[in-house]
C-alpha cells in the first residue's frame, strides 16, 4: 500500500512553508495481505502475526472425528442423524479432515 501526502497540505497543517518538509516523508509504503472471510474483508498490515481461524480448527477436528466415524463403516446420513447436522453438512465438512 502506497500513501502519497500532499506537501501543500502538511506545510499547512504544521504551521511552515512547503520548502521545509522533506519530500522523502511524504510517500508513506507498507505491505499488507487482503484475507476475505464470507462478506467480511480484512486487510493485514505490514507482518501483523496470523491470527488463527478458530472456526477452521473446529471444522477440522469436527471432520476427522466423522472421518472415523465413516472409517468404523457409518454412513453420510447416519453421522449426520447422530450429531445433529443435515447429511449435506457432513458431506462439505468431511473433506477437512485431511488437513
């Protein structure tokens, strides 16, 4: 992300003339990484630590639990009647459970 200030505007702003600010100063650069989530964007700036996605994390272990379930010979409709969820839900969950 690149910010360009104006040099008339900060000369102003700190009460000197616009030949007394360093023109290096006013181009501000800063990385930054876009991460969307449903509607919601967010941008990261700079090297921000990742935060952890608890919702994926439950995801997963939710996924490799039924991915047992399905390995001890359960069915899509079965887990899903057993845990509450509809047979579709455990269908887009379950492939979590490689990760």
């Amino acid at each position: 992300m690149t910010v360009h200030l104006s040099m008339d505007e900060m000369a102003v702003s700190q009460g000197c003339t616009p030949d007394q600010i360093d023109r290096t100063a006013l181009l501000l650069e800063a990385p930054f990484r876009m991460r969307r989530r449903g509607v919601e964007l967010k941008l990261h700036l700079c090297d921000a630590p990742p935060e952890v996605d608890r919702t994926l994390e439950q995801n997963i272990v939710k996924a490799q639990r039924w991915m047992a379930m399905m390995l001890e010979g359960k069915t899509f409709a079965a887990i899903a009647e057993a845990k509450g969820t509809s047979k579709r839900r455990v269908q887009d969950v379950i492939d979590l459970a490689m990760l």
